[in-house]
C-alpha cells in the first residue's frame, strides 16, 4: 500500500481474489440458508395434516400460513441494526436461538391461536437471517464477486424449504406434523453453539470497529500470509462513502430519495406472489387438483429446489446486469406463474415441472433483490438497509396468504392467474428503478466502485 499505516481493505480482497476464506464463509452460509428456509417453510407442508387432524377449514389458516411475517416485519429490522452494531456473526447466532426455541415450542401447540403467536416469534428471529447473510458474503469478497456470492449464499434457502417438504413426504406418515417443527428446532440451536466458535466475521464490519482490531489482523494473516500488517494500521474500505451511523434516514441519502423506497415495492410485491405460492400451493393441490399429500409436497419442494437452481444459474447475470436483469425476471415470472393452475389439472409431471420453473424465476428476483438492493448502501448501513427492505417487504408476505383465503373459491387454474398480477407490476418497478440507479451513479460516479 502507498501509504504503510493504512491498509485498505478493498483493495487487499481484491488482490487475493477468491480463496479459501471465501469457501469456508459460504459453507457457513449455505448451513444457515438450508436451517432458514427450512423454518420458513415448514408451515406450509404442516398446513394440510392441520385441516385434517384439527378439523379446521383451508381459510382459517391464513393467519397461521403468514404469521412468521408478522415476526419478520420487525425482526428483520431489528437484527439488521444489531448487525451493523454488533456484528453480522452476533445478529446471526442470537436470531437461529430465537427462531429455533420457539419453532420447537410450536410442535406442541394445540390449536391455531397457539402456532400462530408461536409462529410469529420466531419469525422475528427467521427475519434477521438474510440481511446479515448478504452482509457478511459480499462484505468479505472480492469486488468482481461481491453479488455472486451473496447470491449463492441466499439462494440456498430454496433449499432449506426444500428439505421441509421431503421431510414431510417421509416423516409425517410416522410421526406427525410436530415433527417438522422439532427438527425445525433443534438445528438452528445446534447451528447457533457451533458458529459462535467457528464462524468467521465479516471483514469490512470488523475495519470499521476499533473493538475487532485483534481479529482483524489474525483474519488478514490468516487470508495473506505474504501481507505484512504494520503497526497499529488504520483499516479503510477506501471505495465506500460511510455514513455517520445506521440510522434509517441515511438511506435516502446519495440519490436514493426514490430509489429506498420503490426497493422497498418490489419487495412487497415479489413476497406477495412468493408466499402466495408457497403457502396455499400444497394445500390448494390436495383440494382443486385432487393430488395426493405426498405430491402435494413434492411439488412444494420443487417449487424450492428451482429457486436455489435459479439463483445459481442466475448469479452471474444478476452480477452483471444488477436490476436490468430483475425487471426481465419479472416479465418471465407472469406466464410462468400463471401456467401452474393449469398444470395442476394436466398431469402430475407438468405440475411438478411448472412449479419447479416458477421456483426458480420468483425466487431467482427474491435471491437477486436481497442481494442487489442491499448493494446500494454502504458497509455501515448494509444490514440495517437490507433488513427494512425485507421487513417492509413483508407486508407482501403478510398480503399474499391472506389474498389467497379470498381466491381459494375460484377455479385453480384462474387462481394462478390472479396470482400473476404482482410480478407484472413489479417489472415496472424495477425498470424505474434500473433508470434511477443509472442516473444516480452517473451523478456519483464514486458510488460504483463500491456496488
């Protein structure tokens, strides 16, 4: 470096590119992504044994289907400031204990009030995951990759909801629907006792607090033996503007007046489909399309399965084209989502192929978003920008179950349709979007190195 008592820390990752850090920090993630999607889904896949053993009604499940959004309204909010202030590896350990208690809690309750105030607390912890798991991926790589591996890193979530709906195939004919949320328990705690000695930081929140100096030049002898770190250095992310603390307002600083908030649509938008899908997929199957419980899950499990292959074939892209790319995903998921319906009434292969297609573009633009939008903002403000793009962007969440108690009397397959209407307007929002971002970092051209 020019100048021996600054070490500048982008520039340090960029000049050792991807290496065995990176690795061991996705690895991490990938277990975190796996256990959170997991919780997140498991409701959905336990939905239709509650009809039957509770002898309860499809609609009066609504509250209970989006009752961890509720949690995640605030929890992604809360955890994103605690990120930023207490470091992404705390924000991270403190909400799997959360959400993993209180899941396991869940599988004793005994009726539907119950799971849903279980349900809602634990989503305060479910919705501290991503915004920190963005943070710290693309906080601790190299400028070329900073997107694609936080893409990769939230795009094994998929996977985690994935593994919900085989466990329900496999599990629930023996043990009951408890099960899913037993195990949906423990693994988060598990996961919690083992990253607290294990897992990494991340590097840029670790420059930015005097507090992590010593674990800042372990890490850095640790990831370049051949740097020499000199003596009491002063550690800078010399391609980012930092702002003075994370407080909210600061994100409709730098050109961002129109762009925080519009982020914050397409967010409510694209969760108002996802969950939509998710939620009443499984349990509209059984009683319009007259499948079966286990391709029901199968099919729901497929839905999750195309979001993590989405993601990864997409990641690229998205590096590459940024919100351009969402905005055409947006486009291809209305046909796409719109078909399921259909489907549903052709054969079980074509089912199981449409929802695996819709998997992978609905939760390729929710992979994409988590990661581009959190992109905008600086290291300081990162996790707390991320956590009100996804805490807003909960009301979606919240929304599209609850649409669904409204839709479930229709025919399936018009079902579908109207399921397709917030990707059509959420293709007009990201093109504005796209159109504002590129003529703010033309007016500040400074910005683009750090996104």
């Amino acid at each position: 470096m020019a100048d021996q008592t600054e070490v500048q820390v982008s520039r340090l990752l960029d000049e050792h590119g991807l290496g065995a850090f990176q690795i061991k920090l996705i690895l991490w993630s990938a277990v975190i992504a796996f256990i959170d999607g997991y919780d997140i889904g498991a409701i959905a896949f336990a939905a239709p044994h509650l009809v039957r053993e509770w002898s309860v009604p499809p609609k009066s499940l609504g509250l209970v289907l989006t009752a961890s959004n509720f949690g995640v309204l605030f929890g992604s909010q809360i955890f994103g400031w605690v990120g930023d202030r207490y470091g992404r590896k705390t924000a991270l350990i403190l909400c799997n204990l959360l959400f993993g208690v209180v899941t396991y809690w869940a599988a004793y309750s005994t009726n539907l009030t119950e799971l849903f105030i279980l349900r809602t607390i634990a989503g305060l912890g479910i919705g501290g995951v991503i915004p920190n798991l963005v943070a710290i991926n693309a906080e601790s790589a190299p400028r070329h990759l900073r997107a694609t591996l936080a893409i990769i890193a939230v795009g094994m979530v998929p996977i985690g909801g994935a593994l919900a709906g085989f466990a329900a195939a496999a599990l629930i004919p023996h043990y009951g629907w408890p099960i899913l949320f037993k195990i949906g328990g423990v693994a988060p705690v598990a996961f919690a006792i083992v990253a607290f000695f294990g897992m990494p930081e991340s590097i840029k929140y670790m420059a930015l607090h005097e507090s992590q100096r010593g674990k800042m030049e372990r890490l850095i002898a640790a990831i370049r033996p051949d740097f020499v770190v000199p003596a009491n250095p002063r550690f800078v992310i010399e391609d980012e503007k930092q702002f003075p603390s994370s407080n909210p307002r600061y994100l409709f600083h730098n050109g961002l007046e129109l762009i925080t908030p519009l982020t914050w649509l397409i967010f409510v938008l694209n969760l108002m489909g996802y969950f939509f899908l998710i939620s009443w997929t499984p349990t509209m199957l059984v009683a319009a399309a007259k499948a079966s419980q286990t391709v029901a899950a199968l099919t729901g499990a497929g839905l999750q399965v195309g979001g993590t292959v989405g993601a990864l074939v997409l990641c690229w892209w998205l590096q590459r084209q940024r919100f351009l790319a969402i905005a055409v995903l947006f486009v291809i998921a209305v046909p796409v989502v719109g078909v399921i319906g259909y489907a549903g009434l052709w054969s079980t292969t074509a089912l199981v192929a449409a929802a695996f297609l819709a998997g992978a573009v609905v939760l390729g633009i929710q992979s994409g978003i988590n990661v581009v939008g959190a992109m905008i903002y600086p290291t300081s403000l990162r996790a707390n920008g991320s956590g009100w793009q996804l805490g807003l962007g909960r009301f979606g969440a919240i929304i599209g179950p609850l649409a669904g108690t409204l839709l479930v009397g229709l025919p399936i397959e018009k079902m579908y349709l109207w399921a397709a209407v917030p990707f059509a307007l959420g293709a007009v929002a990201t093109f504005i979007i796209h159109r504002l971002n590129t003529a703010r970092l033309r007016a500040y051209p400074e910005l683009a190195k750090a996104q």
